[in-house]
C-alpha cells in the first residue's frame, strides 16, 4: 500500500470521476508522464506478474482495479 496510495493520488490529479463512477482522463500527458516513470513502471508491472501468477489475492487486485486511467492489467 506504501506505492499504490501515492500513485493513485498522483493519477487522480490527471483524471476527472464521472457520476457514473467511471473516470475520465483530464491531463493525458501528465498520466503519461507519471506512467512512463521507471519506478512506476516497475511497480506496476511486479503487481501485474504476481496477479498472473496467482500471487496477489483479490482483494489487492481490487485495489489496482482503483488506479484511474489506465488498465494495469494491460501492462
């Protein structure tokens, strides 16, 4: 949780949360900023492999599902 809060604060500040819940991304080149950072990236991608391995619960997965405007599953 020490990565995902942070990251999710910094990426809702590019994004917009429809009434509907789903978001709308506001700042395209500053979600592409953040996302592009080594570090991000690698954090993003050891969830997604250890989601694909079956070694992150879903509870945790739910938790990525929250990061705003874009898919981390994807990665």
């Amino acid at each position: 949780m020490s990565n995902f809060r942070p990251l999710k604060e910094r990426l809702e500040k590019c994004c917009e949360i429809n009434d509907d819940g789903t978001t709308q991304v506001i700042d395209k080149e500053g979600l592409e900023q953040i996302l592009i950072e080594d570090d991000v990236k690698k954090w993003i991608k050891a969830q997604n492999v250890a989601a694909q391995l079956g070694n992150l619960g879903e509870a945790r997965c739910n938790y990525m599902d929250q990061l705003p405007g874009f898919n981390w599953r994807d990665i």
